[in-house]
C-alpha cells in the first residue's frame, strides 16, 4: 500500500504517489531555482506547469485513478531538465536542432491555430503562415484578391475565424509551428516574447512607425468590429437553431401521437394521427416500436440542431466523445431496424386479387345515361382532390362504429350487348391470394339507377374489423355503340383514365355529352364540311407554303401534341381565339385541286355546337401555283374554346405534282402515301406526284 497526496497543477486535481509527489515536487523546485530570478521566469513555470497538467491527464483512467512515479518519470524525460538548459545556454537561439536533441520526448504533431500574437485581424494569415512555414503576406494576399473574386474571403475567413482556435499558451504556440513541447522550447518561446516586447516599448517613435501604429489600430479597431458582428450573428444563429429545433420537436410528437394534430376541414373528427393510422395497417406491437422508432429518428437529428445552438450561444461542448458515438450508433441502428420493420409488413401485402361484378342497367330514356355523383359528406371537394389518385383511406361514420373508406374509380368501356352494363372491379391484397381474394368481397358499393340517372356513392366502404389491406374499386359503365353518356360535375374527381377519341384530359370530360362509336368515346358536337375548287394552273406543281398573318411564334403554336395549341389574339382592335389547323394530303376524284375545311366543335347540345363549329374562320390564298395556308384558325372571344378543331385536306387529282414547305411537318397527319407508314418527314421539301397508290417522291 502506497500514501498518496492531493496536488493541484494548473488548476487540475490529481491523486499522485508520495513518492512521485517528491520527484516532482523536486523537478518543480528546481525549476523555480533555475528561472525564477528571470524577468520572464513566472510565465516559463506558468507554460512548464500547464504541459505537466496535459501529460498528467491522459495517465489517468477508472482502473488507475493515482499517478504513479513512473509516469512522472516518463514526462520528465519529455521536458527535459533545468540542467540540460544551463549547459547548452549559450546555444540556445542560434542551433536549434542542438538544443533540442538532449530531450528524447517524442515529437508534436503541427496543428493548426490563430497566430494573434502577429495578427492583423484574427490571426487566420499568421496561423496559416506557421502551419505550412511560410510567409503570412502570401495568405494576405489571396484572401485580399479574393475579395474581388465574388467576394469570397467575406465567407471564408470568418468561418476559419470562428472554426480555428488561437494559440494562446506556449504550448499551443510551440504545436502550431510543429516543434517539440519540452521546458528548453517554452523557455525559448517565453523569451522571444518578451524580447519582442521590449524592442516594440524601445522602438524609436518615427514617422514611419506612428503610420505603421495607426494603420495597425485601425486594423485592429476593424478585427473588433468584426469579431462584435460575428458574435452577435452566433447569438442570432444559436438562437433560430434552438427555436427551430423546438419547433420541429413538437411538430413530430404533435403528428406521431396526438389526433387531429395538423389536419383541417370538416373531417377532424375522422382522421387520425400517424399512431392510429399504423395502428389501421401494421400489428399494434409492430406499430408501437415502429412508432418509438420513427420518433427516435426523428428527433435524434433535432438534439443535434440544438447542441449546436447552445454551443453558439454559450460555448457548450460536451466533453464525453462517446456520448455522441453513442447516439450516431443508436440513430444508425435505429434506422435500420425500422427499415427491416416495414419491410416484414410489407410481406403480408405481397398478394392482390379482385372479384368483378356485372349489373345489368335498364336502357336510357332518350339513349342518354347520366352519371352523377351525389354529396354524401360535407365539403368533400377538397378530400375527393386529395385521395383521388391513390389507395388511401379514411374512416367514416356507420352508425355507432368507424368504416374503412376510399375513393372509386369510373371508366367507360365498349360492350357487344343492347343494353347499358356495370362491372364493379374490388381489389385488395393479402399475405396470399384467397387472404386478399376474401377482404376484397368485404368492399361495399353504393349505387342507385333512376331512369336514365345513374347516381354513384364516390366512396366504397369496409367494415373496420380488420386492418387496412390497399383495397381498391373502379366502376366500369360499359356501353353500346350509339349510346350517349354525361358526366355530372361531381363526377370530375373519380374519373379515371378514360379513353376517348378527342383525347381530352379526364377532368375536361364532365359537364358534356359522349357517344360510343366504333372508334371509342367521342364527344357530341357538330362535324361540318366544306368543299372548294381551286383555280386553274396548269401543268404546274402545287408548291404548299405557310403564311403566318398574325406573327404566332412556332414555339407557342405547336407546344402541344397533334397540334392542338390554342390561344388569343388581337385582330383590328378585336379578341379572337386562334387554334392550329391539322393538314391531310388526299386523292382528289375530280380533276380539280381542292380544299376541303372540316370544322368541328363541342356542345352541351347539337345547337351549340353547331353554332361553335360555323364561328371558325380560316383564311387561305391561291397565288399562280403557290397555295398559302394560314397555320390557324380562328373565331370571336364571345365564342368560348369548346374543342374546336379544324382539318385542311387538300385533295389532288393522279398526276398531280405538289412540294410541301418544311414549315408544314409540325401540322401534317394524315398524307395518303404510296408507302405503308411511311414517315411524313420522307415527304418534305421533296416533289410528289398523286398515283392511285397515293403521293410517290420524284427522283
């Protein structure tokens, strides 16, 4: 057993061994012998004690809590002695390498400090200078042309400011030049700072150095400007960071655990926090720890945001490294099990079956069904808008219990029988085919005919005795050819792919009249044609140009698919709509060059219609041979854009030879060619002539 005495060093505690108290206590004596009658002895014992302090900590640890007389040894033989300092005296400043090859203390690694002993602003030049041995006044320099590069400096040498510690000790000053740290190097760095001081207190008061004085306390003056901004920036920073970091922790725990936390509208009473919706689709345990999980997730990073605040604001560091080990491995972990987690629910979903159903709808009264879509909630525009597009769900109300809900689907198909039908499709998925054949027959359908009224519930339901399994619906009307259909405007968010010949967006098919053809949906309207002759001109061949009255530039005219861009324009102080024309080449059975406009345009009834389809306007030219088409048409604002289109045909006789411009490819579709899909871009700025077959190119 071993006394051992209470020390204080540098104002650290330590429990060391009586007899390496002694040593030590020896070293430290001689040491006062041997400086302390120096001007600069104080501060030398001051540095020599303070690197004793650091040697001493790391000796120390839960399984050894005293310092023993070999780790005093150990560091004195790093130091170096008072003795050793005597009796290289003399060679101390001029062979550095002499002086310190008496000590076998092992090397400091070079670190990176402040120099603000020799700084102009913060000491980040000065520090750079010593780190990589070099002139400061190149570093000045870059920073300082920097400054014209995009104002670069202004970002950086803050951030190294703030990042960058100063070397303030004669340890530190010793590591940021990368010489060894032993009493012979701080008693060298201790002198020169003191010499360097007294030659500055003894330096003659010139007119030069009265400049270099008050260029310097400017500098300096502008170094605590800017070290006064740069903190009261941290405090701002620090303090957003922590407030942000707040907010966000109590948004997550709000959404994760409390109902109702973020949702709006009329259907508060139904919606459920993110708790009770994994609650809905995953096992309650599973739900729990995905729950606890996700949180920890979550909020992990949010620590993160408000240590760094604090540390801005208060200088707070944690000095536990393992403490944020410890939470990055939890973080990590935690990730990963939540991801194995959703990926072992995913596999009781891997499954999907459907039944389908037929019902017979009673003929139309006049041929024309009607498909509404009454309210059964409140205010459900903005929740249809919402769910329309997915497979998610909601509870409602059924009485005194909760139902599982989703949005159905409409489609329109063709079907060989006389009579209207609907084919009701349920779908769901399992962790295997009869598990989800069995939950989709559990899907309920609210329908109800009247008449030519069909009225359908937008919202299937299931009852809520077991978990959310992706269920899905879609209603199918199919139709005869030569039945007519309108889509109600309550309609407009559960249509859903329909196919139809005008190509026209889903949300664009409500509030109007359809007919089923041959050729699929097609929008009621009025289809008009009309047919001109052109003048003679001979043997010559029809040279097809673009004229661009109205300067519509190509990029907005042919923006859209199959040419059906639309805009406005102003004719003579007038509104005009304008649409592109669509350009067939065909077989004329005259002799004759002719021009065939086909106007067509929608309605809610063959009137309207019509009336849209006579309001277009085209403008074309005959010049010799030259054919100039104008690339729109157009008709009055009153007349608002109901799908109008028009379709040039130029028809040519056999024999008939013809160029078509290049201008032209953006708007051909349909040139009746000798080819068999052959490609309309073989056919521009070439010369053609009309056979039976079709257009054939000249060689």
């Amino acid at each position: 057993m071993k006394k051992t005495v209470i020390i204080n060093i540098n104002g650290i505690v330590f429990h060391i061994d009586e007899d390496a108290y002694e040593r030590l206590n020896g070293y430290l004596s001689s040491l006062n012998r041997y400086f302390g009658n120096s001007t600069e002895g104080g501060e030398i014992i001051t540095d020599i004690e303070a690197r004793i302090a650091e040697l001493l900590q790391p000796k120390l640890s839960e399984s050894k809590q005293s310092i023993t007389i070999e780790d005093v040894e150990e560091i004195l033989s790093i130091l170096g002695s008072p003795e050793d300092i005597a009796a290289s005296d003399n060679a101390a400043y001029e062979n550095e390498t002499s002086s310190q090859a008496a000590y076998s203390g092992k090397r400091s690694s070079r670190r990176l400090y402040r120099d603000v002993e020799n700084s102009v602003i913060g000491g980040v030049c000065s520090g750079l200078g010593a780190y990589f041995d070099i002139d400061p006044v190149f570093f000045r320099i870059i920073f300082i042309a920097l400054i014209f590069a995009g104002g670069v400096s202004l970002i950086v040498y803050p951030i190294l400011w703030i990042v960058v510690p100063a070397a303030r000790t004669s340890a530190q000053k010793l590591e940021m030049r990368g010489k060894d740290i032993n009493i012979s190097n701080i008693e060298r760095t201790v002198r020169e700072e003191f010499s360097h001081i007294k030659k500055n207190m003894e330096r003659p008061d010139s007119a030069m150095n009265r400049i270099g004085s008050f260029f310097k306390e400017l500098l300096a003056f502008f170094g605590v400007l800017l070290r006064g901004v740069f903190n009261i920036l941290r405090y701002i920073v620090g303090a957003f960071l922590i407030l942000m970091a707040i907010s966000i922790s109590i948004g997550i725990i709000g959404a994760l655990y409390f109902k109702n936390f973020a949702i709006h509208g009329e259907f508060n009473e139904y919606f459920s926090s993110v708790q009770d919706f994994l609650y809905n689709i995953v096992s309650p345990l599973n739900a729990d720890t995905m729950l606890f999980l996700l949180f920890v997730i979550l909020v992990l990073p949010i620590v993160g945001l408000i240590y760094l605040g604090l540390k801005l604001l208060i200088r707070f560091q944690a000095k536990q490294k393992w403490v944020v080990l410890l939470v990055s491995v939890i973080w990590i972990l935690s990730i990963v099990s939540f991801t194995v987690l959703i990926f072992n629910e995913a596999d009781n979903f891997r499954s999907e079956n459907e039944t389908k159903e037929i019902v017979n709808l009673t003929a139309p009264a006049g041929n024309t069904l009607y498909v509404s879509s009454p309210a059964t909630m409140d205010k459900e525009e903005e929740f249809l808008e919402f769910f329309s597009n997915s497979r998610l769900f909601f509870p409602v109300k059924n009485g005194t219990t909760d139902d599982f809900a989703g949005i159905i689907h409409i489609d329109v198909e063709r079907t060989n029988a006389t009579t209207p039908e609907m084919q009701i499709v349920r779908e769901a998925r399992g962790e295997d085919r009869p598990e989800a054949l069995e939950s989709a027959k559990g899907i309920k359908v609210n329908y109800i005919q009247k008449d030519s009224l069909l009225e359908l519930d937008p919202f299937f339901r299931v009852a809520n005795d077991k978990r959310w399994k992706f269920y899905s619906t879609k209603i199918i009307i199919r139709l005869p050819i030569g039945t007519k259909i309108h889509f109600d405007e309550n309609t407009r968010e559960l249509l859903h792919n329909i196919r139809n010949v005008n190509d026209m967006w889903n949300e664009q098919m409500v509030n109007k009249t359809w007919i089923m053809t041959d050729n699929g949906l097609e929008l009621m309207g009025s289809n008009s044609s009309i047919v001109q002759p052109l003048a003679d001109f001979g043997n010559k061949a029809l040279n097809l140009q673009l004229r661009d009255r109205y300067g519509i530039d190509r990029h907005n005219l042919y923006k859209y698919d199959n040419g059906n861009s639309f805009g406005s324009i102003m004719i003579n102080g007038s509104k005009y709509y304008y649409g592109s024309i669509d350009l067939d080449i065909k077989k004329s059975e005259t002799n004759q060059v002719l021009v065939e406009l086909i106007k067509t345009a929608s309605g809610n009834n063959t009137r309207e219609a019509q009336n849209l389809s006579n309001a277009i306007e085209y403008n074309y030219e005959l010049n010799d041979s030259v054919l100039w088409l104008d690339p729109v048409f157009r008709f009055p604002e009153y007349n608002h854009w109901n799908n109008q289109k028009l379709r040039v045909v130029v028809r040519l006789p056999i024999n008939k030879k013809l160029y078509i411009h290049r201008d032209f490819e953006p708007i051909l579709r349909n040139i009746a060619t000798a080819e068999e899909n052959g490609w309309i871009g073989h056919y521009i700025n070439r010369s053609l002539v009309m056979k039976n077959e079709g257009l054939v190119k000249l060689e």
